[in-house]
C-alpha cells in the first residue's frame, strides 16, 4: 500500500475509535416537518434549517419548474464569459432591495460567497477582526487572506475593542470586523449595534454573515440587521439561498457597491464557478416576493418558535435563551447529546447531538430548529417525547 493510504486508514480509525464517526441518514422523502428514511418512517424532523418551510413548497416548485422553461437548466459558464441572463440580474437587483443594500452578487453558495471575500478586498495592509464563533467558510475565506487577524470572545465587545485598537496602533489600514448575524450552533443574535458603534468609533468596516437570519428573524424576515436596526450600517452581508429562503442552494454577497464593484471584478470564486442555476434564480425570486408581500410565514414561525421555547423550559430542559428558531437543548456532556438524541428518533423525532469538534468541548448539545411548516400538534408531540425522554434518562 502507498504511504498515504495508510496514513488516512489510520486517520479514518482513530475518527471511529474517539466515537466521532459520522454516518448520514439517508431520506426517502421531499425535506419537510414530517420525513422518511431508509430506516425509520413518519418521523418529525426538528433539524432542518427549512425554517419557512419552502423547501417543498408548492408555489415555490411551481417557480423553479418555470425557470427551468423559460431559461433553461444551466448556463454551462461562468457569469462573465456567458453565463449573465436577466434571472440573474433581476435576482441581485431583488435582494438588494430585500436587503437594504445598494448592490448584490451571487455565488454558488455562501461558502463560496465568504471564500471570495477577504481576498479580494484585503490585503496584508490591512485587518480582519473576528468573532471566535463565527463559520467555518468565514475562517477559511480569512485564512486565503494575508490581513492581519484578530479574534474576539463570542459576542464580547470588550475584546472587539481592544482588538481594534490593537490594529490601529499597528497601523493596519482597513480595519474590517467579521461576525455571524446569528450564531449557528447557539440560536443567538451579534450585538450589531454595538459592533457598527466600535466600528464607527475605529473607523472600521462591518461584514456580516447572515445565512441563520435572513429570512427567519426582523420584522421583514430581513435578518439580524433589521433585527437590531442597522440596515444601513452594514457594509458587507453574505447568506445563503440554501437556508430559509427556499433550501435549494447558492449564496450571495450584498451591500456597498463599492465593494461589489471590485468583487464582480475579482473574486475567484466569482470568477472561476458556474453560475447559479436559473431554477434556484427563479425559485429564489419567487420566495422573495413571498416573503415581501405577506407576514403569514413570519408570524407563524414566530409563533412557533416562542411555543416550543416555552414548552422545552416548563418540562425543565436546560436550553440557552433566545427568540431564535434554532434551540439548543444543552446536556455539557458529549455522551449524554448522543442518548437523547438516540432516544428521541426511538420516538420518532429526528434531532442530532452536537459535540467536540462543532462545539467547545463540555458544550455538547442537542440542537432543535423550529420551523413554520411545523403544526402545533406536532411540536406538541416533540415536547411530549422530549419529556419522556428526559424521565427515560434520568436527565
Ligand atoms: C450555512 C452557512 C453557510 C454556508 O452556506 P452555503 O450556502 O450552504 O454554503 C455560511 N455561513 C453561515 C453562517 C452558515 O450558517
């Protein structure tokens, strides 16, 4: 055997023998509150980020197959060689609208959105000050970039500061500061306003990456910038198309159009991936006037939300505080995330446990995401189950 194969036979044991092997479950049906898998049938599923419920919609659908006949399945390009139809830029002048923003560009997905960021806009001139918290496709778009880096406590505007006038005492030229809208794995939100006042105060730059807000939290569903009432204040936001507003995939990077001028120009994963589907360009259209032109979803996931938030902490479940849809149970201990959530598919709710490396270890979770495609009936089942479950285990 080459070399390299027997280091990754060794790599792929020790994964095993630490009991952090994932396996995926593999699903029979379209992604909805109510799903089958191979093994298990009619099980809730509180672990999606389908947090409208589009994912399966039919209107939505009826989008995409529309798409599909007006323009085609795909543009075999790139956007700037041929790959630019009126979808694409009617798609970007509708989320810049949606957003608040002056300008928008998409990508294949935010991973992509984030990873041709930094790069283009930075250089080792200048700093990138980071919430510790914040996604992975961030700290790999920061790492492709030669910035000076800073990292700050989760939320912790203290350490921001001092972070900043650290880079202004260095010289640093732009300072740019980087967070999540709303962090993935705890449901809550980035003090905005603090960050752009700090910002404002340091001369600084504010990128946020909303792909757990847009389309789930503010008065519009548009993210945690009008959650904290600064839409004007951002000068960067990235998401994803593949969350909330509809589940497919692709993402986008919105704000200044300065910014997005020299983006359109030079960043790589711009410039060298295929462009976005015209079936998602379509479909994505759609969920935005959606979204724009009626509260129902809004008001139901809200609704919903609050519901089983309230219902998770009366059966006496340690769960962190929020307004968010994303709610995580907290159980410290990495073994004890495993059993409730094995315990939980035993009665036919799909949650999955979270531990060490995804979160700080003695952090272990189960994470639980609401959506408005949920009935009342069903949550009330999920509480029901979680309860039996927390008497079953003695937790
Ligand atoms: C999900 C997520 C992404 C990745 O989005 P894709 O479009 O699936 O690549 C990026 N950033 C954050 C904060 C996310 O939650």
């Amino acid at each position: 055997m080459k070399t390299a194969y027997n280091h990754w036979a060794t790599l792929t044991q020790e994964i095993k023998d630490s009991g952090l092997w994932k396996t995926e479950r593999v699903i029979t049906t379209p992604q909805g509150a109510k799903i089958d898998t191979d093994k298990n049938s009619g099980l809730i599923n509180m672990c999606a980020n389908n947090y409208l419920g589009l994912s399966n919609n039919d209107e939505i659908k009826a989008a995409a197959k529309a798409g599909i006949d007006r323009w085609g399945y795909g543009l075999s390009s790139v956007r700037f060689i041929c790959g630019t139809q009126e979808l694409h830029k009617n798609l970007e002048a509708k989320l810049s609208e949606f957003l608040g923003t002056e300008d928008t560009i998409l990508y294949s997905s935010c991973y992509d959105a984030n990873g041709g960021l930094f790069e283009t806009i930075l250089t080792a001139d200048d700093a990138i000050i980071s919430d510790e918290l914040n996604h992975a496709s961030i700290i790999d778009g920061v790492r492709l970039c030669k910035a000076k880096r800073y990292k700050y406590k989760n939320n912790n505007m203290e350490e921001l500061e001092n972070c900043l006038k650290d880079a202004q005492e260095s010289g640093c030229r732009i300072k740019a500061i980087v967070t999540d809208g709303v962090f993935s794995m705890d449901g809550t939100i980035a003090n905005l306003v603090a960050v752009c006042d700090l910002a404002d105060k340091y001369d600084a730059i504010v990128i946020v990456d909303d792909s757990h807000g847009v389309g789930v939290i503010g008065d519009g569903l548009r993210g945690a910038h009008e959650h904290c009432g600064v839409i004007e204040r951002i000068d960067v936001l990235t998401g994803t198309l593949g969350k909330a507003l509809g589940g497919s995939s692709g993402g986008y990077t919105s704000g200044k159009k300065a910014i997005i001028d020299i983006l359109r120009q030079r960043s790589r994963t711009y410039l060298f991936s295929n462009s976005l589907s015209p079936i998602i360009a379509s479909a994505s259209l759609t969920v935005l006037d959606m979204i724009s032109n009626s509260n129902d979803l809004s008001t139901c996931l809200k609704e919903n939300t609050a519901y089983f938030r309230k219902g998770l902490k009366e059966i006496g479940y340690d769960i962190i505080d929020g307004t968010h849809p994303i709610v995580p149970i907290m159980t410290y201990d990495e073994i004890a995330s495993q059993k409730l959530a094995e315990k939980m598919l035993e009665k036919n709710v799909y949650v999955i446990g979270f531990f060490f490396p995804v979160v700080q270890r003695g952090k272990a979770r189960v994470r639980t995401q609401v959506s408005a495609a949920h009935t009342k009936e069903q949550l009330d089942y999920v509480l029901n189950a979680f309860k039996e479950a927390k008497q079953e285990l003695g937790i």
